[in-house]
C-alpha cells in the first residue's frame, strides 16, 4: 500500500500555492502560472532557461534571500517574492 505525502503550501508574491513534496520553486511557479522569476533591467520579463542553475535567469527572492528558483525545493511556508 502507498502513502501520498501531503502537499506543502507556499506563497508565491503573496499567493497560496500548493505542490507536492519535491517540487522545484521553478516548478511551482510554472504549475500557478506565474512563470515570470524577474524583470530584466532592460525591461523585458525573465522565466527560468536552462532548469539546472547555469543561466541565472531564475533569480528570486525566497524568505528574503535571493535563490535559484530551479535549485530550490519548496518547503511549507515557504514565501517567494519575484520582481
């Protein structure tokens, strides 16, 4: 018999987001269709590229500390603010 792990929830610039455990940030972001991590400083919306870190793109702030949204994996309670 298999046990199903509960769902964590998260916020996401202040919304409540639930995702199973061992789910990227990158990935949540992706599943609440909010994909964009930052605005560029050109302007220009930034979404995650690469999924393993190289290319930056993912930056976000999470509990007031900037991560790699494709690195990290989401924790309950867990607030990430995307700019």
């Amino acid at each position: 018999m298999s046990v199903q792990a509960q769902p964590l929830t998260l916020h996401i610039n202040g919304n409540a987001i639930q995702v199973a455990p061992g789910t990227t940030v990158a990935a949540a972001m992706a599943l609440a269709s909010m994909p964009v991590t930052r605005i560029s400083v050109s302007g220009q919306p930034r979404t995650p590229v690469c999924g393993m870190g190289i290319c930056q793109e993912c930056r976000v702030r999470i509990n007031g500390r900037v991560c790699l949204a494709c690195q990290t994996l989401c924790a309950m309670g867990m607030q990430v603010e995307c700019s």
